[in-house]
C-alpha cells in the first residue's frame, strides 16, 4: 500500500512526489491513510508500550535455545529473530505455530519477524512463549 509521511505542512511541496512513487495515489490507499492518522491522533502516547513489550517478546524468545534474536539499537516494536532447530525446519516451525495461533512474517528461510501493537500485551506474550516452547 505504501507509506505513511507525518512531516511539517512546509515540506509538503518536497513530498508530494514521494507520496505518489510510494502508492499514495492508489484508489484505495486513503483507507489505509485512515487508520495510519487515527493511530497517530489517539495512539502515539503508547508507542512506547509497544517498544517496551517488543523487548519483553525478544527477551523471552530468548529464553528458546533454537532461536536467535536480533538486537538493534533503536527500540521499536518489531523483533527479528532467527529460527536454529535441528529437529524441524523453520517452514514447519512456521506452520506449527500457525496451527496454534501464533503469527508472524517469514522474511527470508529461517529469519522472522514478530511485531507488538495494541492488543499485545505481556500476558499474551507469555502464551505465545509457551506455545513456540512447546513447538
């Protein structure tokens, strides 16, 4: 779909073209715009909620010996990690956790992306950890 900019009104000149060469101009595209302006009128306070939880995920994925997280200096709510196992491969890794509810991106063959946002809390954290140990 693209990208979201939030940039001061007087830059707006310089940034229209980057609007469009990154989909801003699709039909459908102010849907999306809709919900990336409502999260960014009602739900910037607690971003920092959501970089707080994406360390606790990394933490405790950390406790797994067949993952390998990666650590980035700027906080943010994502957390890359790396799946080791020696017993299953990382698609039937993908796919056993599917089958129990746990959902994340596959960026490449053993490397994935977990994200935190509202409705991802601690709590939840905590059984997503027991499922994937249980994998």
């Amino acid at each position: 779909m693209g990208a979201m900019l939030a940039f001061k009104e007087s830059f707006y000149e310089r940034t229209e073209r980057l609007k469009h060469l990154f989909g801003g101009a699709l039909r459908q595209s102010g849907i999306i715009a809709a919900a990336g302006l409502y999260a960014l009128e009602n739900h910037v306070n607690r971003l920092a909620e959501d970089h707080d939880n994406a360390m606790y995920l990394a933490n405790r994925l950390s406790e797994i010996s067949e993952i390998q997280i990666e650590y980035h200096e700027n906080s943010t709510n994502r957390v890359f990690f790396t799946w080791q196992g020696k017993n299953i491969f990382s698609l039937q890794f993908l796919e056993r956790c599917i089958e129990k509810g746990v959902r994340f991106s596959q960026v490449d063959q053993n490397r994935f992306r977990a994200v935190t946002y509202l409705g991802i809390n601690k709590k939840t954290i905590d059984k997503v950890i027991t499922i994937m140990k249980d994998i």
